[in-house]
C-alpha cells in the first residue's frame, strides 16, 4: 500500500496556505497510485489546481484500472488522514462471488459511491445489475468508464439500466462515452477529432433520463470540449444540471500542457454559459451526489 510519509504531511501543510479559490471546486475523479504517483504528489497536484474536495475511486482487485491504481483500503486510509481533502468511493470487479459484500463492507465505511467500474462485462449485464441494485439500496450513485470492446460494452443499451433503475444516479465517463456526444460517432474511434453534429447518444441519454451524470475528466472530457467550443458551449448550457468536473491526470505537477485536469478547468470556466453555471459544474452538482451537508 502507498503509506504516508513526512514529506505527504509536509506537501499538505504547506499547501494549506496557498490563496483560496473565490469558488469551490470538487474534483469527481482521482486516484491513488496512479502509474506509481505518491500520495504526496497527489495531495500536492490537487492543491496545486485549487481543488476544495477529491473523490478518490479505488480499483478492483484486479486489474488496477489499467493504470496500476490501488484498491480500496488506499482510498479509506488516505481519507480518513485527510478527511476535510477527500471522499471515497468503493468498488470491486461485478461478476465476482464475492462482489456484493466486498463493495457493501466499504460502503458501510463511509464510501460515497460506487466506482469507477472499469471492467470486461456488458453494461446492461447481469453483473452490472447487481452493481445497480447494490446502488439502489444504499443510494448511492455509480461511476462507469465507457471504452468501446474493452470495458463496459454496449453503451447503445445503456437506455435500458437507466429506466430500470430510475432511483440509481449512473455517471458516464471516458473515450465512448464522450465520442457520442457526435451523432454521427464512429465507436471505434477514441478521440475523435472536428466538429460535432448535435444528437449524440450521450446526448440524448442526458436529456431524457434525469438519473444520468457526465464526468468531464481525462482526455476524452476534455477533448469533447475542445475539438468543437461552439457545440461545447451548447452542450454545456443544456447539460449544466448533470456536468461534473473531474480530473483523472497522473501527473505530479497539477498544471502545464500534462495536466489534463488543470486545462479541463479552464476549459469549463471558459465555455461555460455564466458563473452560476460553472458553480454547478464545478461544485453543486457533485455535492449533491455526494449529499454533502452544504450542498446546493
């Protein structure tokens, strides 16, 4: 595990005297030890960007998100060193025996979700229903990445989990999920480039089902913004009650061209359509889901 060393309490002190940011901003999508990063550059990252409040996802235990990222007892530990910087959330492979008790045992804990599910299963399948059911009763919301044939598959029928769980908040995120904001989207490119034609699958799925979220985070985010900032803006004026801003960078620094999460924020408080927009893009909305005691 990533234990805690001196220098992690030294980066998160001195942090704590950096100037304030005039709004609040909760980061939905972070991880411990992603591609090898310390919790000390992690801490240091998140302050660096202004960030009021982390939701650290955990992997499985397997797989580590592809990007070796460790499991659920980092994510309880580091919260509950800095419980005023972090939430967690709980999650576990969802066609496993022992999925259901693994992913409760955590949630008792305090998680705050379920996630990110970032597996080989269909995403209408009998698995992800459990996951669904599991998120129904302990109302709490599910975090999926969307990658086409590599992790959950199937996103055209992904209509279906949010009519039969009507009470469950989905967010979608990553490459197939952000590349079908464009109607005319091919599945097997990740990062498609050019101008988006409105009517999207995501699209559409955001406007018809109010139990759906959009995580802006990683490159796949933040590259739906900008490969077309007029639709952008569109698309973030319609869906401005269900955006969440998420960063999803490994990066140690917290800005410059590497650093997804730093240019993503910029890029939602550019394109946004007005300042109480951007507050519930950056914050609101994600209090809610998370039912922060403060939120709006």
């Amino acid at each position: 595990m990533n234990t805690l060393t001196r220098r992690t309490f030294l980066a998160a002190a001195s942090a704590a005297l950096l100037p304030a940011e005039d709004s609040p901003v909760i980061d939905f999508h972070q991880h411990t030890h992603y591609h090898g990063r310390t919790d000390a550059d992690l801490i240091a990252h998140q302050r660096t960007m202004g960030i009021t409040l982390s939701v650290l996802l955990p992997a499985g235990s397997k797989y580590g998100l592809a990007a070796d990222c460790y499991g659920n007892d980092s994510v309880v530990e580091l919260t509950r060193v800095y419980p005023k910087q972090f939430v967690f959330f709980a999650n576990e492979l969802p066609d496993l025996p022992e999925t259901k008790s693994v992913i409760e045992k955590y949630l008792k804990l305090g998680a705050k979700g379920i996630g990110e599910q970032k597996f080989p299963v269909d995403c209408d399948s009998a698995a992800m229903q459990l996951v669904a059911e599991i998120a129904r009763d302990y109302q709490v919301p599910v975090l999926m990445h969307f990658q086409h044939n590599t992790y959950n598959f199937g996103m055209e029928r992904f209509h279906k989990m949010l009519s039969k769980y009507p009470s469950v908040n989905f967010i979608g995120h990553a490459q197939t999920f952000w590349g079908n904001i464009d109607k005319v989207h091919k599945q097997e490119v990740m990062y498609p480039k050019g101008p988006v034609t409105p009517g999207g699958i995501t699209d559409k799925l955001l406007s018809d089902y109010p139990n759906l979220y959009a995580d802006l985070s990683a490159g796949s985010g933040l590259n739906a913004l900008t490969r077309d900032e007029d639709h952008a803006r569109a698309f973030l004026t319609r869906h401005q009650d269900r955006i969440l801003y998420g960063s999803d960078c490994e990066d140690p620094a917290g800005r410059g061209d590497k650093c997804s999460g730093a240019k993503q924020l910029e890029a939602v408080r550019r394109l946004s359509p007005s300042p109480a927009a951007t507050r519930k893009m950056l914050y609101s909305n994600a209090a809610r889901l998370l039912k922060l005691t403060k939120a709006e």
